[in-house]
C-alpha cells in the first residue's frame, strides 16, 4: 500500500456505517484482514457502508491519531457509539448490535 486508500465507498441508504481500519504493511495477514473485513461489510450492511482502510507503515500519525496501539485494529466511527476491535479474528457481529 502505497497510500491511504479508500477500499469502498457506498453512498449513504438510510444510517450509513462508517469503519476505519488499521494494517501494517502490504502483507498477506493485512490482505487476509481486509479481504475478510469487505466481506463481512457486504453480508452485514449489503453497500450501506464505508471503509477505509490506513497502513500505519506509511500514516503512522494516523494511526497515532485514532490511538492505535496494534495492528490490524478496527474502528466503527457511524453509527454511534464508536466501537475499536483489535486482532484478525473480526467480527461483524460486535458492530451491528444496538446497545439500548
């Protein structure tokens, strides 16, 4: 990864879901983790999201930023509460329960 990339942008269908998330390098761990993480977007939210995805070896002030201490991390910023998960093992369930 050369550059802050935008790996999929959906305009917004109702409340939209908005991820940031944190790898290291171009890596086959970070290719795992960012294939995994599009996937389960698409069963989840079907389009109705963001991701954006941040190589901390080449922002690491983004990183330092969002107060990222590990990597893979990923941030859920819309809708709120804002939730972190550190660690390959993501799941999409986590971020889709409503805390009520």
């Amino acid at each position: 990864m050369n550059r802050e990339t935008d790996f999929q942008h959906c305009p917004p269908l109702g409340q939209q879901h908005v991820f940031t998330l944190y790898v290291a390098g171009h890596t086959v761990r970070s290719l795992w983790t960012i294939a995994l993480v599009q996937r389960q977007c698409e069963e989840h939210f079907s389009g109705n999201y963001e991701l954006r995805v941040v190589d901390v070896f080449q922002y690491p002030q983004a990183a330092e930023g969002a107060d990222v201490i590990a990597t893979p991390t990923l941030i859920k910023h819309q809708p709120m509460p804002m939730i972190r998960t550190i660690g390959s093992a993501i799941d999409m369930e986590h971020f889709t329960t409503n805390p009520t």
